[in-house]
C-alpha cells in the first residue's frame, strides 16, 4: 500500500478484517490494555540515569606537542 495516499477504511473492511477502533473497547478492556503496557515498561526497566563510560577506542587530543 502507497504510504503517501491515505486509506479510510469503512466499517465492513474494519469488521472483516478484525480490526477495532479504540471507540470499540469497553472500560474493563481498556484498563486490561494499560495493565499490559505497564508490566511491558516495568520488564524493559527504567533508564539509570548514568552517562555511558567512554570508549576505549577514541583517540584523545594531547596537550604538548613532542617535538
């Protein structure tokens, strides 16, 4: 499919397909939803907040020149 035209699709297509909208979900199946996204970020786990140690491989600028 051509990502620059946009497709709209109808009722029938959306129902033949599987596919609902988020107008579809009831309150009990929303909240199961957002219980699942919060055990998939607790699993990924939270950023530590440490900056990543330098790598070895960079080639540091020296301070004198040796002549």
């Amino acid at each position: 499919m051509n990502p620059i035209v946009k497709h709209f699709w109808t009722p029938e297509e959306l129902d033949r397909q599987g596919i609902r909208g988020i107008e579809a979900f009831t309150a009990e199946e929303l909240a199961l939803l957002q219980q699942k996204v919060e055990g998939w970020l607790r699993q990924r786990g939270a950023p530590s907040g440490h900056k990543r140690r330098p790598t070895s491989f960079v080639i540091k600028s020296r301070t004198a020149d040796p002549i």
